[in-house]
C-alpha cells in the first residue's frame, strides 16, 4: 500500500543524500589535489654593470625553464631596477624575485685578488600573495642560488687552477664559497597570515543568517499594496545595511579580540567587509525571495566550495575553476582583504565593481520577485 511507498522512500533517500554530499565534498577538493602551479610570475632584477650579472641572468631564466619541478613551473620577468620590481610587488604582481646587486662582476673578480669581497645576490619574498605558496618559492630560490653558488665556485677554483700550481688557504676558502645569499620579505602577513580566509566563513555565515531573519520576519506579513510592499522593503534594505557594518566591523573586531593579534588598517578593512556582507545579504535575498527557503542550505554548501578555491594559488586553477574563482561573490572579499591587510592599498576597482554589480543582481531580483507574487494572487482572485 501507500504506506510501504512511503517507508522504500525514506530507506532510499538517505542512501541518495550521503552519496550527494560524499561526492559534493570529493568536487570541492578538487582544486587542492594533484596541485600544479603553471607559470608562477617571479622575477630576476639585474642591476650589474658588468657582463656576468647579464649571464647569470641568462642562465638562470633558462635553466628554470628547461628543468622545472613537477609542483611549480616559473614564468620569468627580467627587472633593471629593485625599485621598479618593488612597485610591482606591492601591485600584487610577483610571488618572489631574485636580485643581482651593481657590484656583482667586481666583487666575484675580486675574489681572485687580495682585497677580496664576496658578491652578494638577494632573495626578495612577496610574503602577502599567500603564506604557503611564497614558502614554495623561497625554497625554489634558496636551492637555485645554492646551486649557483657551487656553479661559479666550480669555475671559479678551475680558471685559478688553469693560472697557477698552488692556490693561498684564504683564496680558496673564498673561492669554495663566493657568494652570499641574502633574503628580504615584502608586504609581509603579521599576526594573520590567511586574511581573507580567517573572516570568509564569519561574514558569510553571518550575512547568511541575516538573510534568512529578515526574510522570515517579512514573509509573514500580508501587505495591502504594492505601495506598502516597497516601503517594508526598504526597511528591510536599512536593516541590512545595519547588519552588514555590524558584521563588517565585529568579525575583526571580535578575531581581534579572542586571538589577541594585530590587525592592519582596521577602519578600512571594516568598511570593505561592511559593503561585502551587505552585498551578500542583498544576493542571498534576492534568490531567496524568488527560490524560498531551500536555497540556503545552498549557499552553506556553497561555503565549502569556495573555501579552497580562494585559497589556491590563482596559477594553479584549471580553466573552469579559474573562471569560477574570479564570479564567486567571496572571491571579491578575499581578494579585497588581501590588498587592505597586507599591501596597504585599497582593494582593486575590479573587486568593488563585482561587489557592486552582486548588489544590483539581488536588488532586481528582489524587486522583481514582488511583482510576481502578485500576479499570483490577482490570477487567482
């Protein structure tokens, strides 16, 4: 009987859910498996004047690119000025870099001669484009710059040796080790070294919630005229606006707070975050005023599926997810805290512009859903 329908249904269902939500999860992970990162942008700055920085800088764009890892290959971009790559670094523009200073060639000739000084070569880290990914390219540079240095000592003890029979202690000792290494960070991370991450899943959560309260207390009204409708609904926009700084300001404030760190640039950080939960609140709204309730177990999915691809390298992310990353509304958050807490800059125009075009999308959403329930109901009256 119906019953018996009833009772196969329910055994079915949750064999259907778990299979769901196990293969859900398995997707979402996707981009933080077999990770490759293609064409990591970093840089070779040439400053010296003489003829075997310009070599070294040869050698070294084309050995990385001949023998990459299997985890990273690098895109190369030749500098003549630190200055010129700095202003680059603080665009966000280069995970790492490699410097060789003025006085390169004279002091690797020197070397060979009794007032001898090491040549010295600089390792520049972009420690905001992402903690893990700037550890990765560190180490790729600390074992080229290794390898280098065991390169020019090689050459540098045979050419000696070709001159002369018997080498001095000092000169040889100098000439094992020619060069100092020297590491500097830029833009550094602080206190939180996950920006957009560590407040991604409050304010989304939290402009979820928002979403849905003011969705409940306004679904149980029966409103007379579509005059009435508009005024609730722009209450409605007030009380979200007030929710969204609420939670703008009180997520910081509050990870502050509890994990006793230092955030950067706080009043512009909660101003940016503000106009992102507002943007969320408004988006979630909109769909829900068209689709009901179901769409929020949606978007809580929708959590756990943007969560690694906002924290994957940008150049490790196929086509799809890479398009995905960029019209995900968090991905605006993310990439906007990035450029607050740790470049000192406000976020790009691309990231405000995606922010502002989410909140057009659910206000017309919003509005448009107002007309439709009333069509309904003058259909069937």
């Amino acid at each position: 009987g119906l019953g018996d329908v009833y009772k196969r249904q329910f055994l079915w269902l949750p064999i259907i859910v778990a299979l769901f939500i196990g293969a859900y999860f398995s997707i979402t992970a996707i981009p933080s498996t077999h990770v490759k990162v293609n064409d990591l942008p970093i840089a070779i700055v040439n400053e010296d004047s003489g003829v075997t920085g310009e070599n070294l800088a040869k050698q070294i764009t084309e050995a990385t690119s001949s023998s990459n890892s299997s985890a990273m290959s690098i895109k190369w971009t030749v500098f003549d000025s630190e200055k010129k790559l700095l202003k680059d670094m603080n665009r966000e523009k280069y995970y790492g870099a490699i410097v060789i200073p003025k006085d390169f060639s004279e002091k690797l000739q020197s070397l060979t001669a009794p007032n001898a000084q090491k040549a010295e070569l600089k390792i520049i880290i972009n420690q905001g484009m992402g903690t893990t990914v700037t550890t990765q390219v560190n180490t790729a540079l600390t074992q080229m710059t290794t390898q280098l240095n065991n390169k020019l000592s090689t050459n540098l003890l045979q050419n000696v040796a070709n001159r002369s029979t018997s080498i001095p202690a000092t000169m040889a000792l100098n000439l094992s080790n020619p060069l100092t290494i020297k590491k500097e960070k830029v833009n550094k991370t602080g206190d939180l070294a996950n920006g957009g991450a560590h407040f991604f899943q409050s304010v989304w959560l939290g402009s979820l919630g928002t979403s849905m309260l003011l969705g409940f207390a306004f679904s149980k009204i029966r409103f007379k005229s579509l005059k009435e409708k508009f005024s609730a609904l722009f209450v409605q926009l007030i009380a979200a606006g007030i929710s969204a700084l609420v939670i703008g300001y009180g997520v910081p404030a509050l990870q502050s707070w509890i994990l006793d760190v230092n955030i950067p640039n706080f009043t512009e950080l909660g101003l940016f975050m503000s106009l992102c939960a507002f943007a969320f609140i408004i988006f979630i709204n909109g769909v829900e005023s068209w689709v009901g309730i179901i769409s929020i177990p949606v978007f809580m999915l929708l959590l756990f599926f943007a969560a690694p691809l906002l924290t994957a390298v940008p150049e490790s992310l196929n086509g799809f997810y890479s398009t995905l990353a960029d019209w995900l509304p968090m991905s605006y958050m993310y990439r906007g805290v990035k450029s607050i807490m740790y470049f000192n800059h406000g976020p790009a125009n691309s990231v405000v512009m995606g922010l502002i075009y989410t909140i057009i999308t659910g206000l017309i959403l919003i509005i448009t859903a107002q007309f439709k329930k009333d069509n309904k109901k003058e259909g069937s009256n």
